[in-house]
C-alpha cells in the first residue's frame, strides 16, 4: 500500500452566528472609606456570588456553540479526493496536554483536497484558555488514522462565545463571569447582570469612581473618588491623606442641602429666599472665649463675619467699624 503524505490543513475559517473570521493555523504561543467616621459597625456578610450558570448555558445554546473547520488535504503528494474519515480532537495544549471534551467523527467527501466540518465541542469548552484542534484521518474503509501535525490553535471566534455570555464580559481569569454587563436596553453594569441604571455599579464592600488626572497632560496629578457604603456617600481627596471633604449619611432628608440656579442655598428647603436660608432649624457658630482678635475685622472682606463669645454670652459681628458686640 502506498505511503499517504498528509498534511495539515493550510487554513482554518469559523463561522459563528453569521461571525465569519479567516485565520491561518499558528503555532503556541481613618477608614478611607469612612466606615467608622458615622457608624462603628461591621459589614454585614456578602450576599453569595450571583448563579449565572444557567443564563449563559441559555444564552449560549440560543447563539450556538458550534463552529465550522475548513481545511485542505494532501494524499500521495496530490490534493484528496474521495471519502475520508476524520477524527477532530481539542486539546489545551499544542503538544501533550488533556483532551477537551469527546473525540468528534465525521465521513466527510473530499474533492480538490478541500473539506468542511461542522463542529461542536459544547458550550463549555471555550472559557478563555488556549485550545488546540488535533485531526486524525484514514481513507474509508482503511484500518488505521494518520495523525496530522500540527495541532491547529483554534483562535478569536470561540472566544467570541465567552464575550457573548449574556451581554456580558467576563473578567480575564474568568472570575467574576460577566464583570461587565449590558442588558437588552443599553444599560451597563459593574458587578451585576440586573442593571437598572443606565450605569450600575454592584460590589459588596465600597463600591466606588475613581477619577485620576495622571500628570500626562501637564497639570498636577490628582486622584478624587466618588464611592458609598453602610456609613456615608462620599468624595475622598486620595492624593492629599484620603480626607473626606463631601460626605452624607445614609437617611438624609430630601432637600437637605439646595442650591438652586441663581445661587441661593437652601439648608432645608428646596426654595431658599435668601443666599443662605436655613428652615425648620438653627444655624449655630463656633463659640471662642474673649474678644475676638482685631486683627480679624480689619479688611472690607471681613464685614460680616460672627462669632460668639461663650465667656460673656456676647455676639460679635464685624462691621466697617471693627467688631461690634450684641
């Protein structure tokens, strides 16, 4: 019986979902957070991670897992023609390695050297991994397979299975599925798969903004963050001691703070008639004991300053005549 030269298939295309993509075969290759500022309290336990499982296994059997191998063949120094078995295998790894799923066998017609075959390894195979197609093949009828070498790395178009996953983008390692998720209506989320903002952001401890002005563009670097827990929604000053400048406790009561188009501020109200109006409240000064210092109602941008004497139950109010006490 003559020698049969085999060889690899000099080309692979994948078709997924109407996805078609050439690729020739390749070789391997204080608490920050403020925690304690409000509330000494822990955190309660984190919710277990949410079971998408079973909404990318749906998913993914409404897209399809199957992929389609087009190759060329060689026999006897010629292109093949006739029927041939073929035996297709998945490895993750380009040499050795273990087998990924069930061997696949097809009979498959052969003209002009040139043959497709459709092939489903199952949904769970592709997970972000390297995987390796390895083919066995025979002439019909004959006893024994001819193993072609190389095995062909299977790239790009599986893995656009795993970016598919229900609207979502795993992370690289695969751990959280769907880090990032967009529904059916443009929603994005971070951390959960039920978005009900336009920008959802899930974590079970801060979950938070990082805004960084990185010195690229000449100005200072400066990072802000714009992050809520248990105890406070806040904006921390991360390049200057993490200090919180901007924080509000949880229960607040609507129009707490205002401030409306023209400028006028509202402590308790939503429509302030004065620059600063402070409703159903009081609005206390730092007290000092003494005079306060000459030196601090000396300058026209000064007018108007209060403070209160604790010592003499006074209240100095600085006028263009220096402190006047009432």
């Amino acid at each position: 019986m003559k020698k049969h030269h085999l060889l690899a298939p000099l080309s692979i295309i994948l078709i997924l979902a109407g996805l078609v993509v050439v690729g020739h075969a390749q070789g391997p290759t204080t608490d920050p957070d403020g925690h304690s500022a409000v509330a000494n309290q822990e955190m309660p336990d984190e919710d277990p991670p949410e079971d998408t499982s079973q909404a990318d296994t749906d998913a993914l059997a409404s897209f399809g897992s199957e992929l389609t191998y087009l190759g060329s063949l060689t026999d006897n120094d010629g292109s093949a023609n006739g029927d041939y078995d073929l035996e297709f295998l998945l490895y993750d790894s380009a040499t050795l390695g273990a087998q990924i799923g069930d061997t696949i066998t097809q009979t498959l017609t052969i003209t002009h050297g040139l043959f497709a075959a459709s092939l489903d390894f199952g949904a769970d195979t592709f997970a972000g991994e390297p995987r390796y197609l390895e083919i066995h093949v025979r002439r019909l009828g004959e006893s024994s397979f001819t193993t072609l070498s190389p095995r062909q790395e299977l790239t790009a178009v599986p893995y656009a299975m795993l970016a598919y996953r229900s609207n979502g983008l795993s992370a690289p390692d695969g751990d959280p599925v769907d880090a990032v998720y967009i529904d059916d209506i443009g929603r994005v989320g971070i951390g959960t798969t039920s978005p009900l903002l336009e920008l959802h952001i899930a974590d079970g401890d801060t979950p938070g903004v990082r805004l960084d002005q990185d010195g690229t563009g000449g100005w200072a670097p400066q990072v802000w963050d714009v992050a809520g827990n248990e105890a406070n929604f806040f904006v921390r000053d991360a390049t200057h001691s993490s200090s919180l400048p901007f924080r509000i406790q949880p229960g607040a009561p609507s129009d707490s703070l205002t401030i409306r188009a023209d400028g006028d501020v509202g402590i308790g109200t939503w429509a302030p008639e004065s620059r600063l109006q402070v409703t159903d409240g009081y609005l206390q000064l730092d007290t000092s004991a003494g005079v306060p210092p000459a030196t601090d109602c000396d300058a026209g941008a000064e007018i108007g300053r209060m403070m209160v004497d604790e010592s003499n139950a006074n209240l100095y109010i600085c006028t263009a005549s220096g402190w006047v006490a009432k």
